[in-house]
C-alpha cells in the first residue's frame, strides 16, 4: 500500500507521519483508531495505515478501513469519546502530498 490518510474526526485534518510534520504540527502523528467493535487502538501513524504503539505493538490497516480516527490531541480535547462513529473519511491529499503550511495547526488543548 503506498501513502494513506483519513481525517481527524475532531479537527478534520489528516493523520500524519512523522516525515511529513514540522514543529508546529508534529503532535499529528499520535493518534486514536475506534473500531466497529469498540476497540480503542492507540499509538503512532507511520502514513501507511498502521499504527504503531510504545510498547512496540502494530495495528496494521488501523486507519481508515472502517475506523473511526482521531489526533490523539483532538481526542483528549472532546473528552476522549470511545463511540465508533463510521468510517472516517479519506484524506485527498494523503497526509502528504500537501502545500506547506496547509496543516500548520497549534495542539488543541482540552
């Protein structure tokens, strides 16, 4: 699979990986997956699909494919709601191929 992203479904931003953020938007890379059954997966986007945790776990294709996603960030900040809500819709511009500056965003604070 080659580059792929969903938007936030708090900020409507896409999921980031880590090459493709700055210092004012590197927060977009931690994010939250709710899948249909509720499961909450939590960790880094890698700007594939996957997300990957601390403790060194994968979640293959846990962005987009019928999860709910969030900015770890935009889901503290709406009081971490564990509700699926569908799958989150599809970043046009992958989460990388974007002007500079289009996702230049402060972390929102709860």
């Amino acid at each position: 699979m080659g580059f792929y992203s969903a938007k936030c479904e708090g900020c409507s931003h896409p999921l980031l990986c880590l090459q493709a953020t700055g210092d004012i938007n590197a927060w977009m890379i931690q994010a939250v997956a709710i899948t249909p059954d509720g499961s909450l997966l939590k960790g880094e986007y890698d700007g594939y699909g996957s997300l990957h945790s601390p403790s060194g776990a994968e979640f293959s294709d846990a962005v987009g494919h019928t999860t709910t996603v969030w900015h770890r960030a935009c889901w503290e900040a709406a009081g971490k709601p564990d509700d699926y809500r569908g799958e989150s819709a599809y970043a046009e511009d992958q989460g990388w191929f974007f002007a500079d500056g289009a996702h230049d965003m402060p972390e929102p604070t709860r």
